[in-house]
C-alpha cells in the first residue's frame, strides 16, 4: 500500500491567512513577522491529510 500526503487549502483559505497576517504585521510594525512562518507551518500542517492507496 502506498501512502502520500496531500494538502487541502484552498484559496480562500489561504487568501484570508495572508490577509490576517499581513494587517498584522503592519499593525505591529513587523513585530508579528518572526512568528508568522511558525503560523505558516502550523496552517500548512493542520490542512494536510494522509491518503493511503
């Protein structure tokens, strides 16, 4: 059996991620940018399935 890992976002979901985000890291004047590619991770991990053939 073959196993693969696919993700499921779409790109509403995504846009909206990027959107959150960006307003705040403006907000925060970049205070906010070091811990969005920990959120990226997370997001890309929470969407992502394991398919089995």
């Amino acid at each position: 059996m073959a196993k693969r890992f696919k993700c499921e976002v779409g790109f509403g979901d995504s846009l909206l991620f990027l959107l959150g985000w960006t307003l705040l890291i403006i907000i925060t004047f970049g205070l906010a940018s070091p811990f969005f590619i920990f959120s990226l991770i997370k997001f890309m991990i929470n969407k992502t399935v394991l398919i089995e053939e």
